[in-house]
C-alpha cells in the first residue's frame, strides 16, 4: 500500500478522515487494485440518513496490468454529535449492521453454496467497516450507481406489483434463516446468540414510546366520535403500547423467530426495473439498512412493510397477501431442503399475525408520517438533540399533507378494528 497515491476530489476531503481513507485503502488493496483517484458520483453526496451521513463515491483505480478499474461505492457514516449519541445508541446500531453483512449474511451465504445453490441476493454487497466511537464507517456496494436499483417515491404507497416482490424477497431471506436453524442448530447458535434484542434498547434510549403514544393520539382525534367503536379500540390499543413492546421483548426466544430485517419501511428498500423509465414493471428488489436487524417472529417484518407502506386495495386484500408470502417462504424452505409443515406451518404464522400485526400498526404511524413530510418541513434530528430537545419534537408539528396523512393512517387503523387485530 506504500505505492498507492490516492487524489481525493475537494468536494469530498471534509468526509475523509483517517479512518475513511484506511478503509479505502483496504478494500482497494484486497482487490488487487491500486486507486488514485476519489471523486464524487452522480449520487447526492450528503444522501438522506436520520443519524449520519451517506456518501455515494468512485474509485478509480488501477489493476496489476494497469488497466482502469471503476469501484462505485457507498461509505455510511454515522454523525458524531453527542446531543444525537445521548439519544441514539449509533456504535450499537452499526456494530449490529455490520455484525449482520460480515457475520449472518456470509454464514446464510456459505448454507446456500453448500447445497450447491446460487445465493439469495436481498442486500448490497459489504466491503469494509470500521467501528471506532464517534468514527462509525461502513462501506457497502452501490446498488444504484452498479445495477440502476432504484429508490420507490417516499411519498407513494407502493402497488401491488412492487409489494409482491417485497414479500417474496422477505419470504427468502426469512426461510434461508429457518432452514439454518433447523438443519445445523449449533451454527445458528453460534451467529445468533450475539444478537441481544437491540430494538427494545433503542427505543428505550430515544424514549421512542413517548413519540408512538404522541403521533398515535394524534391520530385518535382524527377518528372523530369518541363514542365510535373505533375510536375506543384503537384508544386501547394506545394503552397496551408498554405491553405491546413486553411482547417483542420477549419474542426473542420464541421458537419461530428467525432473522429479520427490521427496518422494512420505504426508505430502506431499492427497486430495480425492467425499463428504468418505467415505474410500473420491478423486477428486483434489495434491502438496505440492517441496524435493526435481530431475532424475532418474520411477521414483525410483514407487518411493518405491508402497513408503512402499501396502498389501500393491497391492504383491503390483505389475506391474498399473507398468503402470498407464506407460499413464497414455503417453497424456498423445500428448495432448501426442510419442511415448512415442521420449520413454520401457517397456523403459526396466523397465530404471530393475530399477536403481532399491531407492532405494524403502531410503527406505520410515526413513519408514515415521515414519509409524507416535504423536504422543506423536514426537522433535523441533529439539530433538535444540539439543544436537547426529544426527538418526539419531529413529529409534533402538522404537514402540509396532514388531510392524506390522517386519510391514509385513519383506513389502517379502521382496518385493524374490523378484523379485530385491536
């Protein structure tokens, strides 16, 4: 790596630390390749992320025959304010993420081959982390600039042809997962007894009940009539949102959890077309951000998706796609070679659905809420925790879409009542 002259475009120097060019260098260097040059793509070079940075970058470089080579990637970076750190757990978060690509990811990866299999692709590839306190790097593929996958319209409930892919996805990822653990039990020990359940420690951290209760009652006065059905279910539910995370909790140690995503909402998913002008004809689908990943029942990662982000006529035929995606993980579970009737028959999923689809109910609220906020009325996290305020703060003002904010949430919930899933 002595003969390595690395040029970085001035744009960029103000994101390269130490840490940052180390990591550059390594990843280059394991390729066999020599880079000289760091130059901003033609992604946003300050992309949108709740609690740090995310840069989209070129490496030029060179390989052993001098021939240019052309590394597109993504560097992660976690923000390094401590008013943000005293609210978010970031080292945990991106341990965690980077603990799924290096660790479980590869050991899903490695199940698969063995079986002579081509693996399933649901993630960017990962290069590189470093996991210093206050220096949290990661650096993953750039499945836009490498393979045009494409973010879906924030703002958009997602159709029925791009939820099918979604759940199909969810579905491989979910039974590689089983199919782990009910054929070598040990190694999926091993990989996954390192994954204390995170996700109740961060909403902890953030207080994030308080933000779910507050957005939630929000959406109670917009039901209207106090004496309504509706409106006293869903009351009561707002009530048992402590119990509601006791359960998930808890949920850890069920014997149907497997790996999940975690984070399944619109800005954490990317699309790929057959025609890139084209919005209407996906036919590939990935998953990014892995912070949240962890053990526990699959449903939590169905109906988190299918609540925050589908639209109506796909939430009105609900059952089509449960079905659809308990199909999907059953015929992955054949190929790779275990029984679903044993591993996950649907009864038990059913049974997860009627306990579990409220989480996808409550979670929806805030990030719905999120995902109809103009750019313009968009509140910084980091600047809300510089003066120490709660981040409960971002989601206490009303939008310019609060009629189809209250619309779309208001239909959720009317939803959960009539089947009684509250």
């Amino acid at each position: 790596m002595n003969n390595t002259i690395m040029i970085i475009e001035d744009s960029l120097i103000e994101y390269f630390g130490n840490t940052t060019k180390d990591l550059i260098h390594s990843i280059v260097s394991e390729n066999g390749l020599v880079c000289y040059q760091i130059r901003k793509n033609d992604q946003s070079v300050k992309c949108q992320s709740y609690h740090g940075i995310v840069i989209g970058v070129e490496l030029m470089c060179n390989d052993k025959e001098n021939k240019t080579k052309i590394l597109n990637v993504v560097m992660k970076r976690a923000s390094n304010n401590d008013g943000l750190r005293a609210q978010i757990m970031l080292n945990e978060l991106y341990t965690r993420e980077a603990y799924i690509y290096n660790v479980v990811f590869t050991a899903l990866e490695q199940f698969e081959i063995n079986k002579k299999l081509r693996p399933t692709e649901y993630a960017p590839k990962f290069y590189k982390a470093k996991l210093e306190y206050k220096n949290e790097t990661l650096v993953l593929e750039d499945l836009k600039k490498n393979y045009n996958y494409k973010m879906y319209p924030l703002s958009k409930e997602m159709d029925a042809k791009h939820v099918s892919l979604v759940l199909e996805k969810y579905a491989q990822l979910h039974a590689l997962s089983f199919a782990l653990r009910d054929q070598r039990l040990e190694e999926f020990k091993e990989i996954t007894n390192p994954m204390d359940e995170l996700y109740t420690k961060f909403v902890e951290k953030m207080n994030y009940v308080k933000t779910l209760k507050l957005v939630s009652l929000k959406c109670l006065r917009s039901l209207g009539d106090v004496k309504t059905k509706v409106y006293k279910a869903y009351k009561d539910h707002i009530k048992n949102i402590d119990k509601m995370f006791d359960d998930i909790r808890n949920s850890v140690s069920d014997d149907f959890s497997t790996v999940i995503h975690g984070d399944g909402w619109t800005n954490n998913i990317m699309f790929k077309y057959d025609d890139p002008n084209d919005p209407d004809k996906p036919m590939s689908v990935r998953f990014i951000d892995f912070q949240l990943a962890r053990l526990g029942p699959p449903v939590l990662d169905v109906a988190f998706f299918l609540y925050t982000c589908s639209e109506k006529k796909v939430i009105g035929t609900l059952e089509d796609y449960l079905r659809l995606y308990y199909n999907s993980l059953a015929a992955h579970l054949i190929k790779l070679g275990s029984n679903p009737d044993k591993v996950y028959p649907y009864c038990v999923f059913l049974k997860q659905w009627r306990k579990y689809a409220k989480v996808g109910l409550t979670l929806a609220i805030p990030l719905i809420y999120l995902l109809l906020t103009d750019a313009s009325e968009m509140v910084d996290f980091t600047d809300i925790a510089e003066v120490d305020v709660c981040i409960v703060y971002a989601f206490s003002n009303e939008i310019a879409k609060r009629d189809l904010y209250y619309n779309r949430v208001k239909h959720i919930i009317l939803h959960f009542v009539d089947n009684g899933f509250i």
